[in-house]
C-alpha cells in the first residue's frame, strides 16, 4: 500500500472513531484537523494535500459529511430533541440547525419528519 493510501486509510478511520467517542462521551469535543494529523504523526499540510489529491475533497468535507452522517441516525433512530442530539454533537442548537440545513437543504426538524413517514 502507498503511503497516501495508508494516510487516507487511517484518516477515514480515526474520523470515524473519534467522532463515536464524542457521540458517547468518552472525549468532550471534536478534534481539529491540524490535531488529527498529529495524532496521524503528518503534517496538517501533508494531511489536506493527500487527502485532496486522493479524493478531491478537503479533509472537513469528509468530517463535515460524518458528523452530519452521525446526526441523521440519531434524528432517525432516537427521541431525543434536536437540541440534545446538537449538545451531543457538541454544537450550540442554533449554530447546529444551520450547519445541518446547509450541508443537508433541510432543517433537522423537517429532516426527522419527512424520514419518519
């Protein structure tokens, strides 16, 4: 495996990972990128080129869509409020309806709704 693959590989890992930590509570926030590529032991800079050139995204669209990935379950699967599942996320509730509706085109209200019918 090349090495951008296996930076990718862990990236994509230790995203996925850390973000269940938040959701459960075993760490209190998110990491930043610069930190997760130190925890990768690469640079911020060799993180983003390799993921970009891998992928043709930065490494917080990826973060982006799993954080948004994580809320839409709980939406779905829980009955816990918006608010709560945003405190979860570590998110203000308002900061998180609008972070929701512009990676989603929909608020997460109308998003519960319209996926329980």
């Amino acid at each position: 495996m090349k090495r951008s693959e296996e930076i990718t590989t862990q990236y994509f890992d230790f995203l996925i990972n850390h973000i269940r930590q938040v959701v459960s509570g075993e760490v209190p926030e998110f990491m930043e990128v610069n930190e997760i590529a130190g925890e990768l032991a690469v640079s911020h800079k060799h993180l983003t080129d390799t993921i970009k050139k891998k992928t043709g995204q930065h490494p917080c669209y990826f973060y982006d869509e799993e954080i948004i990935r994580q809320a839409k379950q709980m939406l779905v699967d829980s009955d816990k409020s918006v608010a709560e599942i945003a405190r979860i996320l570590t998110y203000d509730p308002s900061n998180f309806s609008k972070f929701f509706k512009k990676v989603t085109g929909k608020t997460p209200g109308d998003f519960r709704s319209s996926s329980s019918r």
